[in-house]
C-alpha cells in the first residue's frame, strides 16, 4: 500500500497531459513516458515492437500540421522545443491501457490505473454537464416561447390601449351642432 502511494501523482498533473486532438482525448508519448519513468525513444520502441495492439482508435501519430499546431499552442520554454523533433504518439484512453501491458512495469500499471480513473471521472463529468446543458437548453425553448406569448399580450395590450384612447378621443371631442341653451 506504501509502495502504491509513492506512486501517486497528482490529478491535476495527470489531467493538464491529456489533450483534444482529433477530437479525441489523448496523451502524448512524451508526457506518458515522463509519468511511467521511462524514456520517449523506449516507449515508442515498445510500440513500435507491438504496432499490432495499437489500431488507429487507440494511437495514431501526430501529423506534421498537428505537431506544428500543437508546438505552438502548449510549449513554452525552448528546452521543450529542441526535445521534440518528431510528431508524438497519441494515446487515446484504450492506447493508454494497452500501453501498460506493452512496458509490464509495475510503474506503468499503476500509473495506467490513475490515468483510467481521471479519464473516467472526466467522462462522468462530461455527462454531468451534458444532462446541465439539456436542460438548460429545454428552459432556454420555454423561455423562447414565453418571450413569444409576452410579446403578443404586450401587442394585445397596445391594441387596447389604443381603443381605449380612440373612445377618450371620441368623448372629448369638440361637438359640432346645434346647442341647447342649458348645455355647455
């Protein structure tokens, strides 16, 4: 049980590795090299020596124009920068998994299970939000069609407003004709 804890990482390391390309998520060879204590070059050996397990929903290599994308968009420091100069590996959850058995360290396996869990609980969230968004997006259609039926009472309104004030008018009126003495 000790030997589980020091290998505990922090969520919030693991979830700031897991990117949206393709729109999947994934986990770039580097970062999970980092994570299993291991270098990239073997990872990728690794794969490489068992292509056969990692079909293109579970791993699929970066093109040229993601990688320049991705360069762009998440490194900061040059140090990073010279360490890649060929497109990763990206890792979708299953290549993840797969990948534990392709390394068989005990490292690798429970790290795999930390990463499994936050992608599980970020799937549960997703749902979460999903369910928030529906609902949210059912209020906002009766919220429109509220608007509507508010629209047409505020018309309603106006038109009677308006007969209302053509009656004043009419009563207030100037009256033309002939005029009896008693009235004013």
């Amino acid at each position: 049980m000790n030997k589980q804890n020091s290998l505990m990482i922090p969520e919030e390391v693991i979830m700031s590795k897991i990117y949206l390309i393709r729109g999947r998520k994934v986990m770039l060879d580097r970062d999970l090299a980092v994570l299993y204590d291991v270098e990239t070059k073997r990872l990728k050996e690794a794969v490489r020596r068992n292509i056969s397990r990692f079909p293109e929903d579970f791993m699929f290599e970066l093109t040229q124009e993601e990688f320049q994308q991705w360069r762009t968009q998440f490194l900061q420091s040059d140090a990073d920068k010279m360490g890649l100069r060929h497109p990763p590996f990206a890792f979708t959850e299953h290549g993840v998994l797969m990948l534990a058995s392709v390394l068989n360290s005990e490292r690798a396996v429970q790290v795999n299970i930390q990463i499994v869990r936050i992608f599980t609980r970020m799937r549960e969230m997703l749902l979460t939000h999903r369910d928030i968004l529906e609902k949210l997006s059912r209020i906002e259609q009766k919220m429109a069609d509220h608007d509507d039926k508010i629209l047409l009472i505020f018309e309603y309104l106006k038109q009677l407003e308006q007969v209302k004030q053509q009656e004043l008018e009419f009563k207030e009126r100037k009256r033309i004709g002939f005029k009896r003495g008693d009235e004013s």
